[in-house]
C-alpha cells in the first residue's frame, strides 16, 4: 500500500477517535441535550466542516461513538481470555469486568447509562446501543446455558431471562448509585445464589 495513502488512513482513524472521544466526554458531562457539534470540534480542535467530512450525520456520530464502546469492550474480554473456565468462572469474570468498569471506567459507565436513557425516544441511540447490550446479554446467556448443562446452576433454570435478570440487575446497581463495592459484592453474591445448582459440589 502506497505511504501516503497510509498515513492518510492513520490520520483519518486518529481524527475519528478524537471526535469520538471528544464526543463521548460531552454526552457524559451534559447528557444528549448538551451535545453541539460546535463543541466537539472546538474541542478536537477543528473546524464544523471537518467535523462533517468525518461524521456528515447524527447517526453518523452516534454509531462512531457505539464503535467505541464496543472496541473498550472486547479489549476488556480480550485482556483476560475466558473460553477454557468453567461456566462459573466465566460468570465470575462478568462480574469482575463489571466492577472494574465502575471503578476504573467511570466515563464509560456514564455514557452507557446517558445511552440508555436517550435510547428510549432516539431511534439513532437505540440503534448504537442496543445491539451492545444484546450481544453482552447473548454472552451471559450462553455462560448460563452452559453451566446448566453441566450442572453448576440450577437445573431448571431459563438461560434467557435469567441473563436478562443478570445484566439488568448490575445495570440497575450502576444507574441507581448503589453502595460502591461492597454493595455490589452484595448484589453479586445474590445473583450467584439465585442461578446455582444447590446440589452442585461449587455451592457447598
């Protein structure tokens, strides 16, 4: 590939990360409605054409901001591999990712929260996070199934709404200013309890 076009590339995905996160920034400090695109590039340091010859629309925005959130989140997956745990190392592992997201990545946990509310009357928003949401609860279901098989967790346990009592819970525990650690550990220890085998050798 010819240099110039690849520096051009780099350069493009570096100005794209910088509205992003510029972006991002602006949605958790004053949610959707305090969003102008004046802002972001004053902020990124360019101008509002610029700004538009990288993102023309607001759907255009909204998904380059999504595209960050899922890049943080499989870097976060990839950082600690999981496939050969067991299923109840594995639903260990959500709730440590979940936690460090609390306590490390408050920005990003913000911006999930400010996405979600706007999600409820911004089809743009729904759009951008919804498919993550659906793709962690996808996970945790198959995490479920598996330990259900294999008889970790309750054997009459529904993999589906479990998952979704799960990611609502912790979601639920992070939008409402829960306890800090402690109150989640709390919260967590529940949720083991309501989806273990008690006949199962891990719950003895």
């Amino acid at each position: 590939m010819d240099a110039a076009v690849t520096r051009q590339r780099e350069s493009t995905d570096e100005r794209r990360r910088a509205i992003a996160a510029a972006a991002r920034a602006l949605i958790v400090e004053k949610g959707f409605e305090g969003l102008r695109t004046r802002d972001i590039a004053e902020r990124v340091g360019i101008n509002i054409a610029t700004l538009h010859y990288h993102v023309p629309t607001k759907e255009a925005l909204i998904a380059l901001v999504s595209e960050t959130m899922a890049a943080e989140f499989r870097a976060q997956t990839l950082a600690r591999p999981r496939s050969h745990l067991s299923p109840a190392e594995q639903l260990e592992h959500e709730f440590y990712d979940f936690e460090e997201m609390m306590t490390e990545r408050k920005e990003l946990i913000g911006l999930l929260s400010e996405m979600m509310e706007r999600s409820r009357r911004d089809p743009a928003v729904a759009a951008g996070v919804k498919p993550l949401l659906r793709k962690w609860r996808e996970l945790i279901t198959a995490i479920l199934a598996a330990g259900k098989a294999d008889g970790t967790f309750r054997p009459d346990l529904d993999p589906v709404p479990a998952a979704q009592m799960l990611t609502g819970a912790m979601i639920g525990f992070c939008r409402g200013c829960g306890e800090g650690p402690s109150g989640f550990a709390a919260l967590t220890a529940e949720l083991r309890r309501a989806v273990r085998n008690p006949s199962s050798e891990l719950s003895k």
